[in-house]
C-alpha cells in the first residue's frame, strides 16, 4: 500500500519538529522532494539481491583479472 504524499504543511510541521524551521514559501518545494526521495526509496525496498554479500563483506583488490571472456 503507496503512503500519500506529503502535504506542504506536514512537511513544514515535520521540519519543525526536527529543529529545522522552514520558510513559508519552502514548504511546497520541501514536500516535493521529500515524496520523491521517499519514492526511490521504496524501490529500492523493493530490489532481491539474492545471495549478494553485505558490503561489509566486500575487499577491494581482491578480484583475479584474466582477461577471458
């Protein structure tokens, strides 16, 4: 189930409740981005990455480069 967007008047609240007042004329354009990061977010939610290790588990410089194709 998709979450409503963000009003501009929530956005206003919610960054003001963070410390973060916003100016009036901010509030629109706050709202805005904060759905579209929200939207990238939940497709990334999304993705299977299977039997993909953690980066955690990632060494770089370890790979074998044998230039077979």
């Amino acid at each position: 189930m998709p979450a409503p967007d963000l009003t501009p008047p929530e956005a206003a609240r919610w960054a003001a409740r963070s410390g973060l007042p916003l100016a009036k004329d901010r509030h629109a354009e706050v709202a805005a981005t904060a759905d579209h990061i929200h939207a990238v977010v939940s497709l990334l939610r999304e993705l299977d990455f299977g039997e993909t290790p953690p980066a955690a588990v990632y060494r770089a410089g370890g790979e074998q480069h044998d230039g077979a194709v």
